[in-house]
C-alpha cells in the first residue's frame, strides 16, 4: 500500500525523471505546499519521548499520546542502508528532533517522525465519530467515479458501489493502475482516498494539487494525522488512529501486527462539521 511520486525542481529528460503538476487544479483552501510545515507548527513538542517501536508493518512513538504510521517495509528495503542513522539513540532525542525526521528521504525514518506528529496532536474528537474510512468512502461515492490512492483491503467491496473505481498504486496487482496513470485518473474522481503515507514519502501535496475542487478528499490509516489543519487545504475528512491503550497498541506494533490487527486503539473519521 504505496505511493512513490519521484519529485523534480526542473523540466524532466525523460518521464522517468518525474511528473509535471503545476498548472493542474487549485484546491480549495490554503496553497498545499505549506501543509507539512503548519501541521509541525501547531504542535506543543513539550513532550517527553517514552517509547518507540518499529514493526515490520507499523511504526509507534509515544510521547504525550501514542501515535503510528506505517513503516512500509517494501519500499524501505529497497533504499539504501541504513534506514535509521541513530537506532538504539532515539530515546535521548527530543519530540521536535523527532519530528522533523518526518522530513527524511529515508521512509523508515520518515515514519518515526509521522508517528512522533501523530503522538503530539490532542485529538478533537467533537469533530470525530467512529466510522471507518471503507464507510466514509462508500457513502460519498456510490454512483460516482472512485480514485484510491494504495490497494486497501476493501477495496472490493467498494467496486460495488462506484460507476468507476480506480486503485492507483506503486506496486500494483492485477486490476491496479500506476502512477503515471494518476495524472489523468485522479481528476476524474468525485471521490479520492489518499493513503496517509503520502506524507512520509512526500507526495502529499502533488497528488491534492490534482484533485478538483470540487472532489471529496480523504486521508486515511494509521500515518493520517487528525487535525483540523488539514481541511484548510482542501481535505473534506481525516480517517485515522486514536490510540486508547498504547502498552498494548505498542506490543502489537512490535509483534509485527498488520493494521487490523492492531489493538488498543479507535479508527476515527475527523470532518469539518461536528459528529
């Protein structure tokens, strides 16, 4: 469940070298490319680091709260080594050091520095109500066109529902379209689902700057941060991980549990009208 959408500063040689974005759609809300930066910015990182677990599948911090992000180890095992610079040091770092890993071309490290964000947001679940992304979708999207960004597992229930689902993924199966099938895919949705990894391997705001203002977009599993920030830049719903009982969401992270078999915690859709 993974998304890599190579970066450029500079028209590409080939199509290898990247994609063009600019000049496509202006989302509703603020300008994405300051996302990252204002989520960061809004957070209180007074906040000591008590614990952190990599898992083969998940990545856990907790600090303040317990937070999570998706370690994705496919993609990490084919960058260079080593993933983490300072493993067995981490503890001795402060939350914002933390944080910033969230900046690292190194997705493993990126992780720890998502799921160190996700440990330091003070959830507002006025504006939260347990439904899971599946629902959230399914319901916005029955008889329209569906873009979803990372193969997740119920994807076939929502072929039920949709006039046209389109799975985009870097690592497709049968069925799956490749990124650069996005570029026209994504701006024929009236609904998109955005895998949360998007901002630790930094895509996140080339893939919003596709969406059409008038598309309902949502960001979803573990690595999704629940803040309200988000819906200022054109983001209808957040569909993420509130952690009840981070001893043992934790123990489940380090006994390589997939998502849904992590316990301890409460799958949360976080909109921009209450309930």
């Amino acid at each position: 469940m993974v998304w890599i959408w190579r970066r450029r500063t500079q028209k590409p040689k080939s199509t290898q070298d990247g994609f063009a974005l600019e000049g496509r759609f202006h989302r509703k809300g603020k300008a994405v490319t300051k996302i990252i930066e204002e989520l960061i910015s809004s957070l209180n990182a007074e906040a000591n680091i008590r614990d952190i677990r990599v898992g083969l599948f998940h990545t856990g911090v907790l600090s303040r709260n317990c937070g999570l992000a998706a370690s994705l180890p496919r993609d990490t095992l084919k960058q260079e080594r080593p993933h983490v610079k300072e493993p067995g040091f981490l503890l001795g770092k402060s939350a914002t050091e933390l944080v910033k890993m969230v900046y690292s071309q190194s997705i493993l490290e990126a992780a720890i520095g998502m799921a160190t964000i996700n440990s330091l947001l003070d959830v507002q679940e006025d504006f939260c109500r347990e439904l899971n992304a599946r629902e959230l979708i399914a319901e916005r999207g029955s008889g329209k066109n569906i873009a979803i960004v990372g193969h997740f597992p119920f994807i076939p229930e929502l072929k039920t529902v949709a006039r046209e689902l389109w799975v985009i993924e870097k690592n497709p199966v049968e069925g799956d379209h490749t990124e650069e099938e996005a570029l026209d895919l994504i701006p024929k949705a009236d609904v998109v689902g955005i895998t949360g990894t998007a901002f630790t391997n930094h895509t996140i705001e080339q893939l919003l700057e596709l969406c059409r203002p008038e598309t309902f977009v949502v960001i979803l599993g573990d690595s999704a941060p629940l803040s309200p920030i988000l819906f200022d830049y054109g983001i209808d719903a957040v569909s993420g991980t509130k952690v009840t009982d981070p001893d043992l969401a934790l123990r489940c992270v380090s006994q390589g549990a997939n998502y849904r078999q992590i316990k301890g915690i409460r799958r949360l859709t976080m909109t921009k009208n209450k309930g």
